[in-house]
C-alpha cells in the first residue's frame, strides 16, 4: 500500500469543510446525522480522503450510538488503531492506514464474530454500490 502524504493545504483543497474537519483534525459529526447511519444499500465504503476500500456493509450492524458501526474492516491492514486519551477518556482511534485520516473508534461491544464495533464517521466515507 502506497503511503498518501499531503500539505494541510492541499488536504483544505481536496476536502470539503466537515470531512476536513473530522478527517484531518479528528473531529467528530453529530450522532444520528450521517449520510450512512441508517444505509442499507449494499457496497463498499471507501476512505473520502485516498480512496482505500475500508468497511463492507456486509459487516454493518445498527449500534444504536449514532453513528455507522462495523465489526471488521475489510482488512486489518488497512486501518490503524492509536491510543486516544483525550475529552478525559481512554479510547481506541482508528485512521486510514494509507493517509492517516482519522475515522472514528473501535470499542469491544460489538457483535460476534469479533466482539468488536468500529463506530466511524460518516462524513470520513464515500459508498461505492455494488453492481
């Protein structure tokens, strides 16, 4: 996988304000907001900022937090998971491996087969249907 490496500048041109703002300086959208909270449109979601295929909606699941959640990213490999202390909690972050774009966070409340929920944001999205 080929590392994306940008100026701020040029992540401020390519993305608009709201994806700029979650995916570059880890903000979050509103819970019960997002594009792709209730989708049930079969496919798969791509990083907004580089591209990378990273959830199947195949391993969406209705979470009830808010946001989109997942139990498994299309492959561990392409996301990354970072030590996140911040607003006075002890979370996982999860970011794009390939750009760094920050997603979301991974909990372990979710459902089988790996226990795990990777609650992302969906502005940090773009769905690709499948044909």
């Amino acid at each position: 996988m080929k590392k994306v490496i940008k100026t701020e500048d040029a992540w401020r041109e390519q993305l608009d304000d709201a994806q700029f703002q979650v995916c570059r300086m880890r903000g979050t959208e509103r819970p019960f907001t997002g594009e792709y909270y209730t989708n049930t449109v079969p496919g798969v979601y791509h990083c907004v900022a580089c591209d990378t295929p990273l959830f199947d909606t195949e391993t969406q699941f209705d979470a009830g937090c808010g946001w989109p959640s997942y139990y498994a990213p299309i492959a561990e490999e392409l996301i990354n998971e970072v030590e996140d202390r911040s607003h006075g909690m002890q979370r996982t972050e999860v970011t794009c491996a390939c750009c760094d774009s920050h997603l979301g966070h991974v909990f372990p409340d979710g459902p089988p087969p790996t226990g795990l929920r990777y609650c992302i944001n969906s502005v940090c999205l773009r769905l690709e249907p499948r044909s």
